[in-house]
C-alpha cells in the first residue's frame, strides 16, 4: 500500500470511529431494473441522485423500516479504492438486505463505483466505514405519497417517500395509522368502513425530530404534497 496522503491521514483517526463493515454493490440494486417500490421500503418516488445512491441495510439495523428514507454516508476503507479514505457519499435507505451482518451493506450498483472507482465485476465487496446521517441537504420539493392500489373502504396504506427528516407518526381525518416492516403506514378496519372523508381530510405528519406539518388532502389518492419538514 502506497504512503497515505496529508489528507488520507488527518482522516484516518475520524473514520475509525465510525461502523466499519464490507460494502457489497450489485448490479440488481438498480432502480432501472429493479424499482423502488419493490424494496423492502416500497419507496414511490426517488430524486435522481438518490436513484443511483442507495443503500439495504442488515435485518439487524433495519428496525422494522424505521430508517427507510433516511441516509448514510459511506467511505471506503480499501486500499484498492481511488481516494481511499477522502472520497465520501450519502446513500438513502431503501431495502433491508438478510443475508449482510454486522455493519456490511448492499450498496446500489452506480452509487459503488461512483464511491470506490473500482469495476464491481473484478471487486464487488470492499470494506468501507459509514454513519447514518440525515437526507435534509439533498432533498428537495415535497413530500411524495403513494397510495396503495389495495386501498378499499375498509383498507387505507400509503408511503411517504422524498421526507427531509423520518416520520414518527402519521394521522388522517384525526385518525393514527400503524407503521409497517416494508415502509407502509396503514389503517384496517375489517368489517367496518373507515370514518375518513375521501375529500378534505387532514393529513398530519410528525418527525422524529418533533416538527409537525399537515395538509388538507382533495383526495387520498398518490400525490405531491408539496410540503416538507426543515
């Protein structure tokens, strides 16, 4: 290994301090072939950048989707990595990966090689450090919903996605929904028709950071809330 750089040594001690595990990037995490609604989030909408940086996180991490739409930032560690331990990128969480431990992350197939340099067909698993961070600096616009194609009198599910900061709670028409493992907020009231108006219902979305934000819904179907947290 060649003699570490000014750079390459200032960092050194900051990144050893962060979780250290393998990132593995793969040709099937690709949005093209394999969109974002199909991962373990159900993500509806992915901004252009994070369409080609994104991240599926141990089981063990994952906790049950709480994290989907948040981000973290990787480096690698490599030796064989161009601008080993300087060049850094932020990756959102999109999907759960069961078969990666410890700290070891499937990254998306662009977002690897934009990071590392290398060809993922000769080194598709380098070792890398990463911490979780927030999203909020590459976000933009608002608040994307997407609406299940299931939804029926007595069945609401929606997911939100394109979020400057992770949801805690979620209401419409006064009423809580129930976070899912695969990104969902949802609402089942078998037998008995929900009390939501399918016009005018307030929607209320609450971070984990505490702010609060709504918005009166002309209608529960897939939409651009055009509303954000800070």
């Amino acid at each position: 290994m060649p003699p570490l750089s000014p750079q390459q040594q200032e960092n050194l001690p900051k990144l050893k301090q962060l979780r250290q595990g393998t990132g593995t990037g793969s040709v099937w995490r690709n949005v093209g072939n394999f969109g974002g609604t199909q991962m373990a989030c159900g993500m509806g909408f992915l901004s252009d950048y994070f369409k080609d940086h994104f991240v599926a996180l141990p089981t063990t991490l994952y906790r049950s989707g709480e994290l989907c739409g948040g981000c973290v930032r990787l480096w690698c560690v490599d030796s064989v990595c161009q601008d080993a331990l300087v060049r850094n990128a932020s990756f959102m969480v999109t999907d759960s990966c069961k078969d990666c431990t410890g700290n070891s992350l499937l990254v998306s197939e662009r977002g690897f090689t934009n990071l590392t340099g290398v060809n993922i067909n000769i080194s598709p698993t380098l070792q890398i450090a990463w911490t979780f961070e927030s999203c909020a600096p590459l976000i933009s616009g608002g608040i994307r919903m997407l609406a299940s194609k299931n939804n029926g009198p007595t069945f609401l599910s929606c997911n939100f996605s394109n979020l400057r900061q992770l949801l805690k709670t979620v209401t419409i028409g006064g009423i809580p929904f129930t976070r899912t493992a695969y990104g969902a907020w949802e609402l089942n009231s078998p037998g008995r028709d929900i009390a939501i108006p399918k016009t005018g219902a307030e929607l209320v979305l609450t971070s984990v950071d505490g702010q609060r934000i709504s918005k009166r819904l002309r209608t529960l179907g897939s939409q651009d809330l055009g509303i954000n947290f800070n």
